[in-house]
C-alpha cells in the first residue's frame, strides 16, 4: 500500500478548537485509491490532517466482494522506519517478507511489520476468499528507532471484553484495564468496537493523547454529528472520555497516541525523518540492495518507485 502522490511534511497535531464551550470535531472524508487491484477508501493522510500520534496512514479496504478468479495481489514492495499495521475483518490475505516471514491473517487478527531500517513484502488474497474487508495502517517510528532491526508479528489473540452492548477488542496499547500485546515503539491506542444492536455508550481517553475514530461499517454519532463509512472524526487531545452511539450493525476504529514533534517525511511505501533518507532508500530499492532482501517464492514483478520528487 503506498503513497504516490507529491511528499509532504505532516501538520503538527493541534487541539480542535472549542466553539460555544464545546470542543469541535474535525471531519475528515476519505478518498478512492486502488492497492493490488482492489479499490480502497485512503482517510489518512490528507491535507487536513497528516498524523494521529504516530499513526500516519490509513487505508480502508472494502468490504469487497470478489468474483471469481478476482483478488488483491501487491507484490514485492519495500517499507522504511515504519510499521505496518493490519486489522483484519473479514477475508484471508497471505504476508510474504523478505525475513522469511510466511503468515496467513484471519479475521479478527493483527500482523505488524516493523520496517525498521528495511523489509520487503508481498500480499495476496487466499484463493478461497471471496469478501474482504481490513483496515491498514502505518506508525511512523520514532527517529531513536528509526533503523531498528527489521522484524515481524503476528497476534492471533487480543483482549476482547463486552459492555453496554458493544464488542470491544484493543488491538494495540491499552485501555479499560486491559493491554494489548502488540510491539509499539511510542505511546498508541487501536481500539475496534462494534455494535450489533443500537446503542450509546462512553469510552474513556486520556487527555495526553490526540484520537481518531473512523467509521467501518454502520453508523456513528460523536457529540450530535453524524459520520457514516469511511469518514473520520479528528478529536484533538484534552478529552477524558468520548459519548458515541452506534446504530446497530456498527463497527468503528479508535486510533489515537502522544502527538508526535518529529519531522515525519513520506514518499512512497518510505517514512523518513530526512529527505536524505528517503532518498537513499529510493536508490537502495532501485538498486536492489541487500538492504530490502527479496521474496524468491513471488512469481512477478517487483514494484518501482515513482521517481522522486526531488532532484539528488
Ligand atoms: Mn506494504
């Protein structure tokens, strides 16, 4: 999953403005893409909003019916001083990496790469899998950790806990008690609700941290305001808790962490924390450098970076 469009330097979190005494909420659309020939709904990041926390990208895909014969496939494809995050929802989509790494991921699971000073992966959707629906994410890892060993992980189980008629599951970080067992290298949350039945209910945030929610499936309303799929909801920090009712047959995504002072560049499937490093990752791709290894059992090509944005 990548970024093909003109490199930009993240706006720096800010605090939604209070109107009339109450906070406001940033609503954020999404836009049309395609990864590996399956259409997707892009939410972050956009020019209104570039990071939330360490999160710095969001992909929405599906949920798709695929016909027969129709699948995603993203070949090999390198990443830099990030991880990749994916929630699965429904579907089957096969992880290939440059570690060796050969993982299956099913619904209701997470696989996180961390890049770290370089990997290359493939994915593809299982031949028997004819809906699918994930959400993908990036974190941009901090500078100290920027060129951290490569590695990646996979979590078959997360804490899953059940109140006022919704299904929670915390898929990084923590909250009501419960923690997540998913590497991070800076204070996140990822929290899934969902709801089968209509109902309201309070979650409980911390005032340090900005938030996110992006509606998956259904229907959502945050402080009397209506967000349907694929749009988000930019809550800024200094919140305790957040009152949201979910009409039945909702899902939605928590996302939120410390909000980041780095400068955080991305190019492509690149983060840097220079243009210097996105610049020599671009070249040691092109010139299929040890540093991104390969994937030998991938019958295809590799992909190619666009050519950078800026003369080197
Ligand atoms: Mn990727």
């Amino acid at each position: 999953m990548s970024l093909h469009e003109t490199p930009h330097r993240p706006s720096s979190s800010l605090d939604c403005p209070v109107v009339d005494g109450r906070r406001c909420i940033q609503r954020i659309g999404s836009r049309e893409a395609d990864v590996g020939g399956l259409p997707i709904h892009r939410v972050l990041p956009t020019r209104e909003r570039r990071l939330i926390g360490a999160w710095c990208f969001l992909d929405h895909a599906g949920p798709s019916i695929l016909r027969e014969g129709q699948a995603m496939r993203v070949g090999p494809h390198p990443h830099t001083s990030l991880q990749t995050f994916t929630w699965m929802l429904s579907g089957e989509v096969h992880h290939r990496d440059s570690l060796g790494s050969d993982q299956v991921i099913r619904p209701g699971e997470v696989n996180l790469m961390t890049a770290g000073h370089g990997i290359s992966h493939t994915e593809e959707s299982l031949a028997e899998t004819d809906s699918l629906h994930a959400a993908q994410l990036w974190i941009a890892l901090p500078q100290d950790k920027a060129d951290t060993a490569p590695r990646f992980d996979h979590y078959a189980e997360l804490p899953r806990w059940r109140r006022d008629g919704a299904d929670f599951t915390l898929l990084i970080g923590e909250a009501e008690g419960h923690h997540a067992p998913t590497l991070s290298f800076s204070p996140l949350v990822g929290l899934d609700v969902q709801a089968s039945d209509t109902t309201k209910l309070a979650v409980p945030l911390r005032p340090d941290f900005e938030y996110g929610v992006l509606v998956l499936e259904g229907g959502l309303e945050l402080d009397d305001e209506a967000f349907t799929v694929d749009e988000l909801g930019y809550l800024g920090r200094g919140r305790d808790s957040l009152e949201m009712s979910l009409s039945a047959g909702s899902r939605i995504l928590l996302i939120g962490g410390e909000p980041v002072q780095d400068e955080i560049l991305i190019w492509w499937n690149f983060v840097g924390h220079s243009r210097e490093a996105i610049i020599q990752a671009q070249h040691d791709w092109e010139a299929a450098s040890e540093r991104f290894g390969d994937i030998p059992q991938w019958q295809g090509a590799r992909l190619e970076a666009p050519p950078l944005p800026w003369s080197s």
